[in-house]
C-alpha cells in the first residue's frame, strides 16, 4: 500500500526548504537578466557554482570568516560577469548566450579537474564549511515546528537566512524595477537601438543588469550549498535548464513568478518522484524498474516546459496583455 | 499650432547659403559640418561625402534614389556608424569616436525608418524614457524614490503636456505595440522632443502614414523649427520636400550631387539625372521596379510643375 501521508509530507517540506530558496533566488537573477533586460544568459550554473566554491574555498583553505568569504562570492562573480560581458555585450543577445553556457562548463570543469585537487576537492567536492554560519545561529539547539516542518535548530537558521536573502533580493529588484533605472533596462529588451538614440549608455546598463542577476546566482549558490556538499556534478547545464523552466513557470518578467515558481516545481517534483518511486514498489507499474522511475521525473520537467511555453507563454504571474502583441 | 483646422503655408527660411548654391555650398551657421567623410562595405562605397555643411535653425532635406546613402549617412552622423576616414563635427566640437549615447546627449536626436516604439512600455513610459539627465537611472538611487522623485514628477508633466500637443494624451497608459504605424512615428518623434534637443534627424518620417497623419505630422516637423531646433530630414515624398524644407540636399551613389533652395534644386540637371539615369527620355514603361517607377513619376510631375 502506498504511504500517501509521507509523500505529501515530504513534498510539503520542498516549500520552504532551502533549495527552493536557492533555485528562487537564482531565477530571480535570470528574471533580470532574461525578463527585464533580454539579456540570454544560459550559464547561471557557472553563477551559483562560483558563490559555492568562492564560498567553501574562502573558509577551507584561507580560513575566512563568513562575512569575508561571501564578499570573495560576489567578487568572483562579478569578475566572471566583466569577462563574460565585456566581448559579448557589444554583440547581439545570441552570442551572450552562446558564450555563458560555455564558459559555465569550463567552470564546471575546471572544478572537477584533478590538478586542483587540494583546493576544490575535484569529483567528490568540498564540505566542512558550515561551521561558520552554524556558530552564527541564535536558536538554542533543539528540534522545533509542526508536522512535516519539524526540523533542528541549524536546520531552521538556514531556512530562515536563505528565505531573508530571497525576501531582500525581491524587495530589492521590486525597488529598482519600478525607478528611472528599471524603465531604461525594460526599454532596451524592447529595442537597444532606441534607447541608445535617447542618449543611454545601453552597454552600461546590459553590464549592470549581468553583473546584478549573476551576483544574485552567487548568493543562490551559497545558500544551495547550506544543506548540503559542494559537488561539481551538480553545477551542470541542466541546473541552468530547471532555473529556466522555474522563471516561465511564474512569468519571466515579475518579481513573485520566480519565487512561486520556485515551490510549486519543488513540491511538484518532489511528489511525483515519491509518488512513482513508491507506485513502482508496490507493483503498480509492473514494466518499469526503480531507477526508470526516478529518471522519469526528468522528462516531465521537459514536456511542462514545452506546455508552459506553448500554451501559458506569459507564465503564472505574467501580464496576458503583454503577450497579445509579441511579434 | 498642430491645432490650425487649415493647413497654412509654411515660411520658408532663405539666405542660408554664402556665394553659388552647389555640392558643398558654405551656410552663414552651419550646425554641421562634415569633411572627406566615407564609409565603404567590401567593395561598395555607400558614402563618400566631400563637404556638406548643414544651415542651423532650418529645415533641410536629405533627398536622392534609393540606394543613395542616405540612412547610412544619417547612421554616420549620430555614431550609429563609423566612417573609415573623414571628421564631422557638431556644433563645433567633433563627433568622430562619440559614441550613439553621447551624441545623442550633445543635443543630436534622431529617429529611424523603421520605426522604433519600444512595444511592451506604455505610450508614457516610451516618453519618459526620452528625459535626459535622470538622477534615478543611476542603479544606487534608483533605489531610493526620495533621490528622483521630484524629478520624475516633472518628466511626466512635461512628456504629459507634449503627448497632448500630438494628441496621443489618450494613448498614454496603452503599450506603445497597441498604436497604429502612424502613432508610432508621432511618438517616436514626441520622444525626441523629450531631450530637448537641438538637431532633429528625422529618417523618412512620412513612410508608411496615413494621408490623414500627414498634414499634422507636417505641422508638427514645422512646429519644431518655429522652436528653434534645426530639423535634418530623409524623404522621397517630393511634394512635402517642397512644402515644408527651405534647403535641399541631393545624394547619388554616395555622393552630394547637388544643393539649394527646393524649387531651384529641382530644376538641376545632376538631380534629374541621379533619378532618372541619363537616359529619361526613353521609355520606361517596362521598368519593373515599383519603386523606382515612382520616384520617377514623382520627378516628372514636378518637372512639370516647375515648368
């Protein structure tokens, strides 16, 4: 028989776990990026996985304490970001995309790579750094909470960081969105020629927006890594996809769809898998084994992807209105 | 006024020119001057301009064939494009190396052929875009509503009162993607009023308008002169050319072929034969290309005006 109660518990649990938390924040970078701004950048991955290792490599091997390794995050992203946008900005949005998805792959394997063993950890990753942010916890040890939320002390403090960064990141790009500023990046997604000839700096202001929404893939990295290790595997293109099927899930260009975005494919993922993974195991799909099972959640990410973009383009937050007249 | 029920015949601005109207003419206060300035892509020289002076505080036209460089002079111009030799100035101080942004901050405003209202802000978004010098496009202010908001009442003030001077007032909370291609060119060139600018470089503004749009689109490019701004504009509607401009400029694979008053410039050979080819006599019945048919019959209606 198929334990209903703990599959919805456990899928309960995805709303605010703190990898919901990261995958929100890392989709309201690309919300910057792609929905304010139209800028393509398909290495969001290569983001996240600089704040992780910037992050664990900062208090592993040169012992910095967290405020400082944090800062050394951000710096390597924004210098990843000069480096990505100084040749491509100037050119147009596809190649931006071409070249993030290949410098996040670098990344990536420049972090599995044997040579740096010492410092990366290659293959198997790093972990021990959370002894930082555990001694910054005011919450008396213990185990809190209700039903399905029921965790330990740390376990709560990195909820609720990861949820105050998101909640400040959304309250930051709700500020500027709405300013002068917002209203210079929205016109140059709409044609960066225009703009130009009304006397903006439309370089400027692409740089401005990747280095904002990569700094905001940093801070999503760290806050990935708080339950768990550093590996490399996970910092593939595929995590660049899912943020991606998060943001046109909640509409690209709003502040709440990548958030909500981010829990409902979290519950959604997490139920499904449970819910096949036990389907299998009480011999309900007679014709597919456990490790098909797990696979199959995979492929559904993709067809709701293909469904959003076909039949709800605009996402759940989106304005339908806007829509109506994309050529 | 835009407002004036019956269309009223323009005053024409004359003695712009010093010594023989010509190719490369000198103006008593040229706003720009442009030297030796050409553009080539591969083989083919788009633009070869050897001294154009453009009068200040007038209307001119920039007129020629299709093919003639015309929009590649105006991308020129306004740092759209770069030259492969050549100086060019504005006002005085040049413009070689400034890029678009900066030109367009020096008081050079331009629109395009092809119309670009930026689809998915609202009509008064698009014109607010227009303002220059808003403390609130700086990213740290812009987060601080206390730095701009002054400002930015104001901006809309103004780009309130100009929207209703082009009567586009009840446009101003629609996306611009929702007005007609005639609208769209009104607002793109309210826009521009926006900076305040001192040159208006309009890129065929009367392509693809309703005859209806027309006549207040022609009020609206004469209203800008009678403020004091000089207007530079690329048109193949001939008639308009010689209504609204008091100086015209012909350009012919690249070249300046001619200059002068509109009704003098007309009649000048190098003119008929940079539309008509040297052979206009002939036939051209079997021409194939609409286009040019056109321009043709344009000419000869005037030639015929003139005459």
């Amino acid at each position: 028989m198929i334990d209903w109660i703990q599959i919805f518990s456990n899928a309960a649990q995805e709303l605010i776990s703190p990898t919901t938390a990261a995958y929100a924040l890392a989709a309201l970078g690309l919300a910057i990026h792609f929905g304010y701004t139209g800028l393509l950048n398909f290495g969001q991955a290569g983001f996240m996985a600089l704040g992780a290792y910037g992050f664990a490599i900062s208090t592993l091997t040169f012992g910095f304490p967290v405020w400082a390794s944090v800062l050394v995050g951000i710096g390597a992203s924004i210098v990843f970001a000069l480096i990505l946008g100084i040749p491509t900005l100037r050119l147009r949005a596809d190649y931006l995309a071409i070249v993030t998805i290949a410098a996040a792959e670098i990344l990536r394997l420049i972090f599995t790579t044997n040579t740096f063993d010492d410092v990366t950890g290659s293959a198997s990753g790093l972990q021990g750094y959370k002894g930082g942010i555990a001694a910054m916890n005011p919450i008396p040890d213990g185990t809190y909470g209700f039903g399905p939320f029921t965790y330990n002390a740390y376990d709560w403090w990195i909820r609720i960081l990861g949820w105050t960064v998101v909640i400040l990141a959304a309250l930051f790009t709700w500020s500027i969105m709405r300013s002068p500023w917002g209203r210079v990046i929205k016109g140059i997604r709409e044609d960066e020629d225009a703009v130009r000839a009304l006397g903006k700096n439309v370089y400027s202001y692409k740089m401005q927006s990747l280095i904002l929404g990569g700094v905001f893939g940093t801070l999503a990295g760290m806050i990935f890594i708080m339950p768990r290790a550093v590996v490399p595997a996970n910092y593939q293109t595929s995590l660049t996809f899912f943020i991606y099927a998060i943001l046109l899930l909640g509409g690209a260009a709003t502040i709440l769809g990548p958030i909500v975005g981010s829990m409902i494919f979290w519950v959604l993922l997490s139920f499904f898998s449970g819910f096949m993974a036990r389907a299998v195991e009480a011999g309900w799909l007679p014709f597919m084994t456990q490790v098909q099972a797990g696979q199959l959640r995979f492929i559904l990410v993709g067809v709701a992807i293909m469904l959003l973009v076909v039949f709800r383009p605009q996402g759940i937050f989106g304005n339908k209105k806007e829509l109506s007249f994309v050529r | 006024m835009s407002d004036n029920a019956t269309p009223t015949t323009p005053v024409k601005t004359t003695g712009l020119h010093v010594g023989e109207a010509g190719p490369g003419c000198k103006k008593v206060d040229p706003i720009i001057i442009a030297d030796g300035v050409k553009r080539t892509f591969g083989g083919l020289t788009a633009v070869d301009v050897a001294h154009v002076e453009i009068p200040r505080g007038a209307i001119t036209a920039l007129i020629g064939p299709n093919g003639a460089g015309k929009t590649t002079f105006f991308n020129l111009l306004t740092g759209f494009d770069k030259p492969d030799e050549g100086k060019w100035e504005f006002d005085g101080r040049s413009l070689a190396h400034v890029p678009a942004y900066r030109v367009a901050r020096m008081g050079l405003i331009r629109t395009f052929q092809l119309t670009k209202a930026l689809g998915l802000l609202t009509v008064l978004d698009n014109m607010k875009l227009g303002a220059k010098g808003q403390s609130g496009e700086n990213l740290f202010r812009s987060v601080f509503p206390f730095f701009w908001r002054s400002q930015e009442d104001e901006i809309e003030a103004k780009a309130k009162e100009i929207l209703a001077r082009f009567k586009l007032d009840a446009k101003q909370e629609d996306y611009a993607a929702s007005l007609s291609g005639g609208q769209r060119k009104l607002l793109e060139m309210a826009r521009a009023l926006m900076s305040d600018p001192t040159l208006v470089m309009l890129d065929e503004p009367m392509a693809g308008v309703n005859p209806a749009l027309t006549q207040s689109l022609l009020d609206h490019i004469l209203d800008l002169k009678s403020q004091g701004m000089t207007v530079l504009f690329v048109e193949h509607d001939m008639h308009m050319v010689r209504h609204i401009a008091d100086w015209v400029i012909v350009m012919a694979e690249g070249k300046i072929v001619a200059e002068g008053d509109p009704h003098e410039v007309m009649r000048d050979p190098a003119v008929i034969d940079a539309y008509l080819g040297a052979h206009h006599d002939t036939d051209l019945g079997d021409d194939d290309d609409p286009e040019s048919v056109e321009h043709i019959h344009a000419m000869k209606e005037l030639i015929d005006d003139e005459q």
